[in-house]
C-alpha cells in the first residue's frame, strides 16, 4: 500500500497526524482500563486513509456547503475491539470537540473498526469497499510484518446477485418505515414518528451503500451516512439543504431522533418538521433508486 500524503497540504498532513495519535492514545487509555488478558493486549495494528482524501479528489466547495470527510479504516488484533462505545467513545469525542473548535482540526473525520481476520476475509471474498481500500489507501500508521491477504476477484454473477439483494431488502425496509412514521404522526405520536422516518434515512443510505460497495459500516449516525453516500454520487448532494433556520433544525431533529426521540424528555418535533422530513426521505429515496438501478443494470449487463 502507498505510505506517502505528499499530494496533500501540509496543514492536512498535520491534521492527519492529530487525528491519528488521538485515536492511538484514546485506544491505549481504554485498553489500559481493562482487567481481561484480551482486552490487555489489544493493538491497532494499521491506520488506512482511504476514499477521496486518499485518491487526491476531495472536495471543498464553500459556496455549495460541500466538504469532503477524511475517511480512516483502523485496523485491530481481534474483533471485540471493534466495538465504539467501549474502546472508541474517547477518541471520538475529543475529535468532534476539535473539529467544533477549529484549532487543531478543520476537516471532519469519519472512521471505521475492523479486525485483521474480518479485512482478510472481506478480500478473499473480494468486497468492493475493501479491494478499493487496498488500491488507493494510504498507510497512516501500521505495525510490522502482518500484511493484508491477496484479494480475490468477486465473480460478475455473485456481484450482480449481492448487490440486487441488498438493494431490494434495504430500500423496502425504507419505504416500511416511512409508511410507519406516518401512521405514528397520524396517532398523535411525534417523537416515535421522527424516530422512524430516521429509520427510513438511515436505511436508504445503508442500501445505497451496500449496493454500490457491498459493504456499509454498522453505525446509525446520519450524517456519516449522509457524507459517505454524497461521496459515491454527488445526485444526493443538497438532499438536506440548509439554506435556512428551519432546515438546519430539521436535520439536526432527524439527526438526534435515532437516541434523543425515543429516550429524552426534552426532545421536541413540530408537524412541521416532521412534514418537511417525510418530503426530505421521499426525494432522498428517489435519487437512490435511480442511481441504485444503473449500478444493478451496470452488473447485469456484465454477468451476461
């Protein structure tokens, strides 16, 4: 893999050093707290820069409220570090805290947990999202002598399959929780109403996702699911304006309502904002559908 961020300004290369000694001593304290031999011995085994920071095509458009995201892939010794409230909460909320402050960080970054065994398997079975990860990323950090497997190249047919079961399962699950979220609207019930059309969000990225990857990070985090999917198909840009007040706060509800709609006292959602959610999620699920069906038209006119 490449190791070299010459392509880059020297104030991301300092960004990116930040970012990555945050997460290696956030990872260090929370392991140290741990009695269990397994947990004792845990290790960040590599830092990978990938996606358009990695490429040298990232984007940052004031105008258009665009900026792409430092996408980072940390790699583990073994899959129960891969769990982020545990091992990842720290790390994370001192790099959010930098990045509303501007001091040491500007650019949003947007990481990943996996274990080594998890990766390789992932390149044997010759998952997109890793495979391109191998080709384009950028070795930030990484100890000794434990490489990445060769990976293996995912047939047209299988490709063509995963990618229609994904899309099929995943955007039917949107529309259900739409069509649920309205029903909890008409029931005087907002808050489980925001709630759900979260989910109906949150399952059309992850759909989108899977289909043009064959892989999507476990998360419920909106907007890392938002920025992700902008970066593949910049059709889904300007989805969730924010050209004014009332927008922003319709957002940041359906951002929040994933935790806050279902256990905060103090979560608050109008029939306004709901209305305007449910036509954000209605135009979010027809732009995926339509960028979703040329991937699959795209795979099945190669499998045959």
């Amino acid at each position: 893999m490449k190791t070299s961020l010459d392509h880059l300004p020297a104030a991301k290369r300092k960004e990116l050093d930040f970012v990555v000694q945050t997460l290696r001593d956030g990872f260090a304290q929370a392991v140290s707290r741990r009695t269990m031999p397994r947990f004792r011995t845990g290790k960040i085994l590599k830092i990978i820069l990938f996606g358009s920071y990695a490429r040298g095509d990232w984007v940052e458009d004031p105008k258009g409220r665009y900026f792409s995201d430092y996408d980072i892939l940390v790699v583990v010794n073994h899959d129960d570090l891969t769990d982020l409230e545990k091992f990842w909460g720290a790390p994370d909320e001192i790099l959010l805290r930098e990045l509303a402050s501007g001091e040491r960080l500007r650019t949003q970054p947007n990481f990943i947990i996996h274990s080594l065994d998890d990766v390789n398997q992932q390149l044997r079975l010759g998952r997109y999202f890793f495979t391109d990860i191998l080709r384009d990323g950028i070795t930030l950090f990484e100890e000794d002598g434990l490489p990445f497997v060769r990976p293996e190249a995912l047939s047209r047919q299988d490709a063509y399959r995963e990618t229609k079961s994904y899309f099929e399962k995943w955007s039917v699950r949107s529309e259900n929780s739409r069509l649920l979220a309205q029903d909890a609207q008409a029931r005087e019930m907002p808050n489980d109403a925001a709630f759900l059309l979260h989910q109906a969000a949150e399952r059309a990225y992850h759909g989108l996702i899977l289909t043009l990857t064959l892989y999507s990070a476990k998360t419920h985090r909106l907007n890392l699911l938002r920025d992700r999917a902008e970066a593949m198909d910049q059709r889904l840009v300007g989805i969730w304006p924010g050209s004014n007040k009332f927008e922003r706060q319709g957002f940041d509800l359906i951002r929040r309502a994933y935790v806050e709609a279902r256990y905060s006292d103090f979560y608050e959602v109008s029939a306004e904002h709901l209305a305007w959610m449910n036509d954000r999620i209605m135009k979010l699920q027809d732009v995926v559908q339509t960028v979703a069906a040329e991937r699959i038209e795209a795979l099945r006119d190669a499998a045959t």
